[in-house]
C-alpha cells in the first residue's frame, strides 16, 4: 500500500516539475523565484505546482503585477523562496549523515547549518545581491535575521515530522531508497507550513521579498498603471534585467523595525524551534 502511495507521489512529482519548469517561463517573474518554484515542486509535487499557479501563474497577460501584490501571495513567494533555498542544504546535510552513519543530534546539526548556510549565503545573499545596489556583503547583513527567523520555524515543522517517520520506518533512512525521499519530502512540506506566518510578519516589515514582476524593457503590465500597488521586500535597489515590477526597493514604504523587535522574534523563533526539538525527544522515547 505505502509502496503504491509513494510510487504515484513520485510519479505526480515529476509531471509537477514538468509543468511548472515548461510554464513558469512565459510567467514575467524573477528568475530567482522561478528557479525556487521549480525547486519547491520537486520538493512537494503537485502541492508546489498548485501553489505556483494559485500565487504567482499570470492569469491573464499583463496582470502579475496585480495578481501577485495581494499579501498572502507575497508571503507565499517570501516562504517559497526561503524553503527552496533551504531545502537544498537540508537534503545535501541529511544525505551525508546517513551515509556516513551520523547521530541524530549529528544529522540535525549538519541540516540546520547547510540549510541556513545554503539558504542564506547563497539564495539569499547571492542571488539577491542587485537588490543592495550589488554589493554581497550588505546582502550577507541585509538578510541575515530574516533567514535565520524563517530557518528556524522551517526546522521546528520539519524535524518532528522528519524524526518519527524515519523511526516508524528504519528501512527509509538510506538516500538510496524511495522512503527517505519521500519522508523528506513530507517534512520539508511540513517545514514550509510552520514557515508561513513567520514569513508572513517579516514581508509586512519589508525584511524579506516576496513576488515580483519581471518584464522586457518594451513589455508593459496593467498593474504599472495601478498607483496603490505594493510589493514588499527586503531591500530593494532593483537592477535586474528588463522592467521590474511590483517591487518597492528599501526606500519605499520602508517599515522601520527595532531592535528589541528583531530580538523578540529571534528568541521567539529559538523557543519554536526548541519545542520542535522537544517533540521530536519525546517522539523518540
């Protein structure tokens, strides 16, 4: 039965990334969330698909800008690209410590740092960098509590989940079986649910990105003619190729956030993640 269940995921896995790395292109999207959604399908399979054409799939031409600037499409695009980034390290760490036979305590360790390590010194800081006028270093800055607040809600879903299904079914702890896969698959969709609404308070103070809206030079949208629109971000200086928008760089609407503020939430997300923890303990036992 479970062989059956997991031989039809695969298989609808892979039709999902079909479709969305064949459609996503005619979508005007940034090439970075594009790439993430790709990623986020072959994580989740057809969820990521339907999450693609619910929140960022143009649906008719020239309304991105419009369609993509509603908040819970923001946050999805901000969760979507924290998880697609993420998820590479986290696979490429849980793949090492099984094979070579790592503690849990070990393998949770080596996820938790090659997936924030991944998530932000690459997808973030790297790949986001025009968006500080160029400069990696003030990316590394810029983006540096925002990835750490969503790693850890992202873990404190995935590990409990990830823990007990491994323990349940021992056979599944090898890369080299469909299980793991599968049960990996499962956590990092857990994770991406636990992220949401940390996500969520971050793109309503402009400390992460959401969707954007990425066109030619001589491409128009309608929702350039919409003066209300908004898309919040990180910081934003936009020098990416072509005309971008539905994007606010850091100078507009900027919310300022405090410093007590980015403390709260930070202990915050440590307390998430340490109940995360907790359970994943007791699930143990």
């Amino acid at each position: 039965m479970l062989n059956g269940v997991m031989l039809l995921w695969f298989i609808l896995t892979a039709l999902s990334v079909l479709f969305v790395a064949v459609d996503i292109r005619a979508t005007p999207e940034s090439k970075v969330l594009k790439w993430g959604f790709v990623l986020l399908t072959a994580y989740t399979g057809p969820l990521g698909a339907f999450l693609y054409v619910l929140g960022c799939r143009e649906p008719l031409p020239g309304l991105h800008e419009r369609y993509v600037s509603t908040r819970w499409r923001q946050v999805l695009g901000s969760t979507m690209h924290c998880v697609a980034g993420d998820g590479v390290g986290i696979l490429t760490g849980a793949v090492i410590a099984s094979l070579l036979h790592f503690s849990k305590t070990t393998d949770i360790a080596l996820e938790y740092i090659l997936g924030f390590a991944f998530g932000w010194a690459i997808f973030q800081a790297l790949f986001m960098r025009d968006m500080t006028g160029g400069s990696y270093k003030r990316a590394l800055i810029s983006t540096f509590f925002s990835e750490l607040l969503s790693m850890n809600f992202l873990m404190a879903g995935m590990v409990p989940v990830m823990m007990l299904a491994m323990k349940s079914a021992p056979s599944s702890q090898s890369p080299s079986t469909p299980g793991f896969w599968f049960i990996m698959s499962m956590a990092l969709l857990v994770g991406f649910v636990a992220a949401y609404p940390m996500n969520w308070w971050l793109v309503s103070r402009n400390m992460k990105h959401g969707m954007m809206t990425v066109r030619p030079q001589n491409e128009t949208g309608i929702g350039d003619k919409v003066q209300s629109l908004r898309h919040p971000s990180a910081s934003h200086d936009h020098t990416d190729p072509g005309h971008e928008n539905g994007g606010s760089s850091m100078d507009h609407e900027m919310v300022k956030v405090s410093k007590g503020a980015i403390t709260g939430m930070t202990v915050l997300s440590f307390i998430v993640f340490g109940f995360g923890l907790s359970i994943t303990l007791m699930l143990e036992r």
